[in-house]
C-alpha cells in the first residue's frame, strides 16, 4: 500500500461526515462529528489498524477485577481487543483497538474500513458503562 492508499482512504472517511487529519505518512486521526470521539489509524503494509482511547487512570485502578472484565469473552464487546498503554506519571491508557486487511481499496475494503470505526464508535461507550464503575 501506498501513500496514495492514505488518501483514499481519507478521502472514504472525510465523504462519510468524519472529520480526518493526516497524522505521518501512514496515519490518520479520525474524528466522529456527532460523538466528537477520536479514533487512531496508521497503515502498515496491508494492515490498517485502528484504535481508540476509553479512558486515562491511574494504574493502580486497573485491578484484576478491571483485568477479568476486559478478558471476558462475554463481556460485549467482540468487535475490539482492549490494550493498556503507559501514559507517565503512574496512569495508564485503555484503548480499545482493531484492525483490517486490505487488499485493493475496493467496496469490500471500503466496507471493512468504515465498519471497523463504527465497530470501535460503538464498542467504546459500552466499554466505558462496562468499566465505569470500576474506574471511578
């Protein structure tokens, strides 16, 4: 995939009323106009992967309780993988995160795109009522 991948790809977002910004050559900040929800993507090969940020807490609130909610395979959300990423000074960032394999950014490609960032659009604000609790 190409920079030209990039901007077609920006271009489906953009015609679908998201706001999107070029973030690098192979990244994207995608940003839904009715939520105001930002998600992440960045090309790597024929791999598009997205991701989205849940919430930002001190490590310490990510108990195993947390850690068994997330894990669970029951827990709603089957669209999305949870990950954790350090964000200093002793907190964390929960993301929830997919991603699509590309092949020539025809329909059934478009399709996927589009169907991953309303996936991760969805799968956060039942992510966010699943842990609320928890994190508060």
């Amino acid at each position: 995939m190409s920079q030209n991948a990039i901007a077609q790809i920006h271009a489906l977002l953009a015609a679908r009323r998201y706001s999107v910004a070029e973030s690098g050559e192979t990244g994207l900040k995608i940003r839904d106009l009715d939520s105001g929800l930002t998600v992440f993507a960045e090309l790597q090969g024929e791999i598009l992967f997205f991701s989205l940020a849940c919430a930002t807490v001190a490590e310490s609130k990510v108990t195993p309780t947390v850690m068994a909610k997330m894990l669970d395979s029951g827990n709603g959300i089957s669209t999305s993988r949870f990950q954790l990423h350090q964000a200093g000074d002793g907190e964390v960032t929960i993301t929830l995160s997919n991603f699509c394999k590309l092949q020539e950014l025809g329909p059934d490609d478009e399709d996927d795109i589009l169907s991953c960032v309303g996936f991760l659009l969805a799968d956060v604000i039942h992510a966010r009522d699943l842990l609320a609790e928890d994190l508060a």
